[in-house]
C-alpha cells in the first residue's frame, strides 16, 4: 500500500484501489474529515469524502497549508481556493470514477 504516496494523480486508482487505499489510512481519515469540515465551506464534505487523501504524497502541500488551521478565517486565500478545489474534484472519489477526465492535473 505504500506505494499511494507515490502516486502523481490518485485519480489512475480502480475503485477497488481507491477502496483499499481508505481502509488502509482508516486514523488519517478520521482526523482530516474533522478538520475539512470544519475549514471547508459548504457544501461540507461528507463521511464518504476522502479526506485520507490529505495524507499521501501530491496533497502533502495542501495538508500542510491545513494542518494548524482551526477556522476558514485563518486560512490564506490561496489554502482557501486550493481547499475548495480539492472538495470539489474528489467529492465523488470513492463512489464513481465518471466524468474524472474534465478536471485539470493537480499539480502538487
């Protein structure tokens, strides 16, 4: 499983991957969900948001931006945006892989 952090687009995941890849980062998930919903705006992201991905590789400078943050006000307008990308693109990552190709590449 290790080799998720080296993955430059999660999105090159099967669904079962993406699966596994949740389980495996079960205490990350736990922990980004509270602090997502708590920075993101609405619509906030639900239980099934994989926020886990918080804690692999390409997202490491996202995470980073996050991490000492408590409320959406001290974030920078470019964590905000960037947050809000993120919530956005990968709302449907667990549940279908439909319509992924119209997003831009992240660049980490």
């Amino acid at each position: 499983m290790d080799t998720y952090d080296f993955l430059a687009d999660p999105r090159t995941l099967t669904m079962e991957e993406r699966l596994a890849a949740r389980h495996y980062h079960d205490s990350e998930q736990s922990q980004w969900l509270q602090k997502l919903q708590n920075l993101a705006e609405e619509p906030k992201p639900g239980n099934d948001f994989p926020a886990f991905l918080l804690a692999t590789a390409p997202f490491h400078g996202l995470a980073v931006k996050l991490r000492k943050a408590q409320a959406p006000k001290e974030l920078s307008t470019e964590a905000a945006d960037e947050l809000d990308w993120f919530c956005k693109v990968f709302a449907d990552y667990l549940r279908t892989r439909d319509g992924e190709e119209v997003f831009p590449s992240y660049q980490a």
